[in-house]
C-alpha cells in the first residue's frame, strides 16, 4: 500500500515491505506493567497503517528524522523501538486521563523517584515531541513550521536568550500538553532549567511546580548526598499527592533495580555492537537505545522487555556476520559530546561515518545505583556521581575512556545556540580530547534543535569532518 502526503508536491512516505509481516508477527509483543499486552501484529499495523496517516512527517523519505524512524526494515528492535516512541503520545493522554501525573523532568536526570511515586517523568525532549504530534496529519514542514511557533511564544513570553528547552515549557504554559507537575533537578547540566523553571510563576496558568535542589560543584562534599537524598524525598512526597500512592522504600527500589537492569542491558548492547567483526546496527537504531533505558518511555516493565529483545536480536545478527542497513564497510565511528542535539545519524551513514555513542546518554548508562541501605541514600550518591555532571576536567577524562571504548576515530562536540553551559566547555573537552588520544575533535554549534529540514549549514561541517577523518 503506497501512502502519500496531501501536501504539494505529492511526497511518498516510507513503507515496511509487507514481505516482512508473517515474519513479524511471530515475533513477541510487549507487556505493559498495568497488564495490558500489545501483540506483533498489533504493533506492525500501527507501524504500517495508521501511524503514517497520523503523523506522516515521521515517515517523510526527503528527510532522516533524526532516528526516529530507522531504515534497517529487517531488524524487528528497532522497529518495535519506533512504535513505543511514535505511541508516548497516546499512552501519556491515557495515563493522563486515568489520574496519572504527568512529570516534566529535566534531561540527564534519573527517573526511579517519580516512577515510584506513581507519575511518568517526560523531559523536554518528549515533551515537545508530544506538543507537535497532538495536531496530526502534518507533513514534515508543517510538523517543523508548529514546532518553530511554539518555540517562538515562549521566547516572546520569557527571553529570546534562553535555551531550546523554552519550547516544552512554552507548549505546557498555552496548554498544549496536559502536564501535572514541573519537577526537574535544578543546576544539573543546563544553566537554563531553573530559568525556565522559575518563569512559570508569571504565566498564564499558574502550574503546580517543585524544584529539587542540585549542589554545584559536588565532589568531595560529604554533605552533598545527604542534601539530594532529603531533595528526593520531597520529591516523591509531591508526586504522590497528584497520584494519590502510599510510596514505600519498597517502591522505590523496584524501579531501582528496574533502572539498574535497563542500563546493564542497555551497557550490554553497546559493548556487542561496538566489538563485533561488522556493525550489526545502523546508527539510528544504537542511538534510540540510551532513551529507553534512562527514560523508558512512560513504562518500566515494557521497557525492559523491548531491550532484552533487542540484546537478543543483535546478538543473532553478530553470529550470521549481519551489517545494519545503510553501514558503510568500514565506517568511520564517531563519539558525540553535548547535550539536546547531535548529527543526523542517516546523513553521517551516507558520508561513511557512524555515530558510535554520546556522553549525554552514555553517561547515565555506567553508573548503577549500589543496591544496599537506605534507597533515597543511594540513589542520591550515583546521582552525584554521573561523569557528564563533573568538572570540565574530570568529564573529559571520562570521555576520554568512553571514545576508546567505542573505537571511536573522531569526536564531534555539539551544543544548541543558547545552551550557555555546553558552549562554555566545548572546546576545553574537545582540546583535552584531541590532546590526550591524538584523535581529531572539533566543536559545532547550531540552532536547529526541533528541526527536521534546513539542517545543511550543521550537516556540511560534520560531512567535511568526516571527510578530514
């Protein structure tokens, strides 16, 4: 079945080959931690059928969406990987309508706390992946044109100089997207987050908000576990007076040990990939990996499921000697550094690169909270631990490890025009890494968060870097 835009000119949408259905459908479905079962087969007519009605834009074949949608048809993961991100959307109007909190978190952050206490944590990224898809039926330029005009009345309402984040704040303030609570983790990462934040109180709708506090300059500060433990605490106290939930230490250490299986799991594909003979999954697929395992998408139990299919699947793709779709023979791997923004892993494929990894999402995936004591406790001294989160220093040194462990050949440090933290140690990192590895490293900034067309100015220097590797 050819599906088609009603934009002018006529753009054909990209298709799973219906060759490929019986073989799917004997695949396993997915397991929500509420009960409910979504089959293959349900999954594949949602993939063929009605998501690219829907929203066509993330089926548009003029553009590589940024990951969202892979073009290795045959590796089934990423194919159920894409139909849990497309369906956040309705599964989060459900909960919504159910009396499930809906949390905006920051980005880097961890997610047990608000799990345990019954809400579902959705960081800007989701949240304005959600504004644009509640308006369906858009074409890529018109899904990227909603996302620009929503970005825009925030900037006008708060200050052209804030970060891109503004979007998801300005698509909660016009009531755009159903959000219960703004709860993120304050001065971790982005200098903007306690703006945004704060801007709230002089909005339109007067949102319920509760800032969990960060200490700045953490290491080897005794008090500072203490000060995050009680922070997280509150935090969860909060959340449960929207969902109602009695929550326990109990609670909190099965989404402990949920989030710590998830990013074992989520660690273990990364060393299969990274060390098989050929790369047995293109960029886009590796990449949506982190995002499951640090954010899971609204569901746990579901979550888990989809990377232990995934594990498994790309382990039988090394022992057959399968190449991921678009992968050059050998590619030339690259290892993103910075946050909210990276290259278009499709169009680096096309110039014989390959995105390896990021330290944004990589680094949430090497700590594991220590599973003993008080929970609040231990979960607050991992959290002080991430290395993306330490001095510019000491984050290199870390980053260092994390490119020989991919057998990265460049480095690509990224950040968003306004992003006042990343532009500020980008080139220190890429310095210290070109310095310490012998590597080529340079730094990009661009202003493209959001969009899917107009990215050439960012998509020419990677490509000529690529081509200097």
């Amino acid at each position: 079945m050819s599906i088609t835009t009603t934009e002018k000119p006529i753009r054909k949408l990209f298709e799973y080959p219906e060759r490929l259905r019986e073989a799917f459908i004997q695949t396993p479905g997915i397991t929500f931690g509420n009960g409910d079962h979504v089959t293959a087969s349900e999954i594949w007519d949602y993939m063929t059928l009605e998501a690219p009605v829907r929203f066509p834009h993330s089926f548009d074949t003029s553009n590589a969406n940024q990951g969202r949608l892979s073009s290795d048809v045959e590796f089934f993961g990423g194919i159920k990987r894409t139909w849990f991100s497309i369906s956040l959307k309705d599964r989060a109007l459900r909960a919504h309508e159910n009396g499930v909190p809906l949390v905006l978190t920051q980005g880097g952050q961890t997610m047990e706390p608000y799990y345990a206490a019954g809400g579902i944590p959705l960081r800007p990224g989701l949240v304005m992946q959600w504004a644009r898809d509640m308006q369906e039926g858009l074409s890529l330029r018109e899904s990227d044109a909603r996302g620009v005009e929503i970005l825009e009345s925030g900037r006008n309402r708060v200050s052209i100089d804030a970060c891109n984040q503004i979007a998801a704040h300005a698509a909660i303030d016009n009531g755009v997207v159903p959000i219960s609570l703004v709860a993120p983790y304050l001065a971790l990462r982005c200098s903007d987050m306690a703006y945004l934040t704060e801007s709230h109180r002089n909005h339109k709708r007067k949102l319920p908000m509760h800032l969990v506090d960060f200490p700045i300059d953490q290491v080897g500060k005794p008090w500072a576990a203490d000060l995050v433990a009680t922070e997280l605490r509150k935090l969860v106290v909060r959340i449960s007076e929207f969902s109602g939930k009695n929550v326990t230490d109990d609670d909190l250490w099965q989404n402990i040990r949920y989030a710590n299986t998830a990013r074992g799991l989520a660690r273990e594909i990364h060393y299969l990939v990274w060390n098989a003979p050929e790369l047995p999954i293109n960029s886009s697929d590796l990449g949506g990996i982190p995002h499951l395992a640090n954010d899971f998408m609204g569901d746990p139990v579901a979550t888990l499921q989809l990377l232990e299919l995934i594990r498994d699947e790309v382990k039988e793709r090394i022992l057959r000697g399968v190449r991921g779709a678009g992968v050059h023979k050998d590619p030339k791997r690259l290892f993103i550094c910075g946050s909210c923004v990276g290259p278009n892993q499709q169009n680096v494929e096309r110039a014989g690169g390959y995105c390896a990894g990021r330290d944004d999402s990589w680094n949430l995936l090497t700590l594991e909270v220590e599973e003993k004591g008080d929970p609040y406790q231990a979960l607050a001294k991992s959290i002080l631990s991430y290395p993306y989160e330490q001095p510019t220093e000491k984050r290199a040194e870390w980053t260092i490890q994390a490119v020989r462990d991919s057998k990265a050949k460049g480095v690509i440090f990224m950040y968003q025009w306004g992003c006042n933290y990343q532009s500020g140690v980008s080139r220190m990192i890429s310095d210290i890494v070109k310095e310490k590895t012998g590597l080529p490293a340079t730094f990009i900034e661009v202003g493209e968060l959001g969009r899917s067309e107009a990215t050439e100015q960012s998509e020419n220097r990677v490509e000529a870097f690529l081509e200097m590797i």
